[in-house]
C-alpha cells in the first residue's frame, strides 16, 4: 500500500478535478464506449474519469498525465484492469500519438485548460484514428472553437474542424463540479471527424494561411495575406473567389478558406 501525503494541487497544470458524480456519469453515458472501443484520456488526475471509463465496457484505455505527485492515486488502476489499461507518464503535447497501439478511436477527457489550443492541434496531427473528442474544457474555448462566421471568436482551429467534422456544446458545467473549485465555467465539447480534410492539421501552408489571416484581427485580411505569400496576386485572387477586398479573417466561411488555399497550392 503506497501511503498517500496530503496532495498540493498545482494551478499551472489546470488541476481542478471532477468531483461531481452526476456529471461523471454523463460524459460517459454522452462517450458510450463500447467494446472494440480504444480510448485516450489525457490528463488522468487523480483518476475519477479514468476509473469510470475503464467500468464500461470498452475495450482499452491509455490514460496520460504529466504529475509523478499522483503516481499514489492511480497505481492500482493497472492491477485492477490487466490488459485493458496503460498510464503513460508525460507531456501531452510532446506526445506522438500514432505510436499507440492499439490505436484510439476515441479521446475522452478533463483537460488541461491551459493547453486546449495546442493539444487539439496535436491530436489532429497525430492521432488520425481517432474520430470522436469529448472534452472538458472551459467554456471560452468551447465557444471559439464552435464559432461561426463573423463572430468575434472566430479562428483558425475551428476553421479547420469545421472542414474536417463537426463540434458542438453539449453541456455548460458549473465551477461547483470541480475541486479546487475553478474561477472559470466549463463546458463539455463533442468533435466528431471524418475523413476529409483531415490532412489540413499537418499542412504547412494552410496553418500558415490562417495564422497570417488571423494575425492582426484589426487588419484587413488582405493585408494580413499579403505579409504570408508577398507572391500571391492577393486582390486578384480575391476577386476571382467573389471576397470582398475589407474582408476580415473572421468574415470567411470554411469553404472560402479552403478555395483560397486551393488558388495558393496551384
Ligand atoms: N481527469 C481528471 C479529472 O477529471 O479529475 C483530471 C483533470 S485536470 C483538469 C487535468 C490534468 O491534466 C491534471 O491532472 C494535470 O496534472 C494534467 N496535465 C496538465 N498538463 C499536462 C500535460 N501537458 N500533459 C499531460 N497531463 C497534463
């Protein structure tokens, strides 16, 4: 039995665990893991979420987290769950995560605020089995992730979801569901990809594109472009795809960004 200190929960590495039972049950009602299943939680904590996946029945379960200090809460887990599970100690977005095997279909977790951007981005790059992402994340991140069009929160991850699969809110979680109790409201996210597009994550110039798009969201867009590619006959190719020379990046749907990265890979 490994004797457990009085645990000191770190800020920086978004240490608010669940503590609402209720609300542990549903995501894993909304995940319905289901044998064949192969999931990846990152960010294990001290292990509700990951005890609760592991009593459905799906099939295996790798669980990441970056805290050694909470080795004494989740070292029986392996015992109890022989062959079904495996805890990877380490950093999230240095991870590659096609080395898996077996591969995940599914990514199931509480993450870490702090590194909901770059993960996801992570996860899109290297993890191209997986097609279905139920997240907890705070609520802000939700809602640039899922904003449309001309809408202030508007940016280049969600652009490049929105071509590959679909994200939506499922369900707003009070600061009273966590412990310590965060100052932040979450909110539970469900991303479910499909096959096309999905190479846009790995694409240089598309993530380049949209990080100049975006840049300096004051600017206009072709001014921003122009800082990207200055060989680009921008006002020209912006005609052509009926944009509006003030466009703004937020303005674009999904579909004009991809017809303008179509015009620049030619
Ligand atoms: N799943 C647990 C729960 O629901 O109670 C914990 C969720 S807590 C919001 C996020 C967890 O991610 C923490 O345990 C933290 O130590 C871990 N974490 C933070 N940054 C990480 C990183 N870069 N890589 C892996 N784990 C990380």
């Amino acid at each position: 039995m490994i004797e457990r200190k009085p645990f000191r929960h770190k800020k920086n590495l978004g240490q608010n665990f669940l503590a609402d039972r209720n609300i542990l049950r549903k995501i894993v009602e909304r995940a319905a893991p289901a044998a064949g299943d192969v999931i990846l939680e990152v960010g294990s904590g001290q292990g509700v979420l990951t005890r609760e996946l592991l009593a459905s029945p799906c099939t295996f379960l790798f669980s990441m987290e970056i805290d050694r200090g909470l080795e004494p809460f989740l070292s029986d887990i392996s015992l109890l769950h022989p062959g079904r599970f495996c805890l990877i100690w380490g950093d999230a977005l240095e991870a590659d995560y096609s080395l898996l095997s077996p591969a995940p279909s599914k990514v199931v977790a509480n993450i870490p605020y702090n590194i909901t951007t770059p993960l996801l981005w992570k996860l899109l790059e290297t993890l191209p089995s997986a097609g279905y992402f139920l997240l907890m994340v705070q609520k802000e991140s939700a809602e640039r992730i899922t904003a449309p069009p001309s809408t202030k929160e508007r940016y280049p991850l969600g652009v490049t979801l929105e071509l590959t699969g679909s994200a939506r809110k499922v369900l707003n979680v009070p600061p009273a569901a966590f412990r310590p109790v965060p100052a932040v409201h979450s909110c539970l996210l469900e991303i479910t990809l499909g096959k096309e597009h999905r190479e846009l994550a790995t694409d240089g110039s598309w993530r380049g594109m949209l990080r100049s798009g975006f840049a300096q969201r004051r600017k206009k867009l072709l001014n921003n472009l122009k800082t990207f590619r200055e060989d680009i006959p921008w006002p020209e190719v912006f005609a052509e795809l009926g944009i509006g020379k003030n466009a703004r990046a937020e303005e674009l749907s999904a579909e004009k960004w991809l017809a303008l990265h179509q015009k620049i890979k030619k």
